[in-house]
C-alpha cells in the first residue's frame, strides 16, 4: 500500500523538518510514502475563506485519484488510539487498498468539497496543537502503526 500525505503549507521549523525527515526515514522499510506540500491561499478578507478553502480543495483534489482513500484531518472528526488506527490500517492493506491519503489542510481548514470526498474523517486529538506539529505527529503515528502490525518493540 501506498501512504501519501497532502499538506496545505511549508514546514518551516528545522526541529519539525529533522523529525519528518526521520520517521519519513524509518517508514521506507515498511511502506512507499510520500509527502506533498502544497502552497495555500493567500486569505486578505475573512468574508473570502470559503472561496479560498475551495480553491485550495481544487488543488488537492487534483493529487487524489478516484480509487484512493482518503483520510482528512479534521477538529470534529474520529478519534483513535495508536492500537485502534493501526488496525484501520491494516484493515484497509487485507482489502487491497492500494493508496491511502491524508489530507492536512491550512490553518483555516477544508473545504466541504474535501471533507466531502473523505472516506473518513480524523482528528488528533480535542486538543488544539500548532498546525505544523500535525504533520510530524501524524508521521509518527503511521510509523507507529507499522510497529505495532508487525509486533516490534517502538509501541510500549
């Protein structure tokens, strides 16, 4: 299975781009994975969001093929335990999915077109963490997910 993540803006912090690089590292073992960073919308009037999250849907949706299954990150959507979201995962592997995309939107958040599009919606966490820091934790926690599969000791 292929594991693709699509974001919505440039890391800019090197300690957050040292950890992505690294887990980004140790998945290559496990799974093809790729990260796509897409430049967001410029937003100068608030009464213009809509408009903008939908351009930025129209951007990701172009890096989405019909047959692949997509997971957005949202505030209002399922959470899981590390356990919970590798057994998903490895649901979606024993069905034959081929591509697995999550989907990072700004800082403003996703259109309805992507949230519509979504084959499940995920939060993190009711916690609210700085949008960059999604990335990383979301890296680890496929990483995670490969582990905890294959029973190896990462996952305590």
């Amino acid at each position: 299975m292929k594991i693709k993540i699509i974001a919505l803006g440039k890391i800019k912090e090197k300690f957050l781009k040292e950890g992505i690089e690294e887990f980004t590292k140790r998945l290559t073992p496990y799974t093809s994975f790729e990260i796509t960073e897409l430049q967001p919308v410029e937003i100068h009037d608030e009464n213009l969001t809509e408009r903008a999250l939908d351009e930025e849907a129209d951007k990701i949706l172009a890096h989405i093929k019909p047959q692949s299954y997509v997971i957005t990150m949202e505030i209002n959507g399922r959470q899981f335990s590390s356990e919970e979201f590798s057994s998903k995962l490895e649901e979606l592997i024993n069905n034959g999915t081929g591509e697995v995309i999550f989907v990072i939107g700004s800082s403003y958040g996703l259109s309805k077109k992507i949230s519509n599009r979504a084959d499940l919606k995920m939060s993190m966490s009711k916690m609210t963490f700085l949008h960059q820091f999604a990335r990383l934790i979301l890296v680890e926690q496929i990483y995670r997910v490969f582990k905890i599969m294959r029973n190896e000791t990462y996952h305590k």
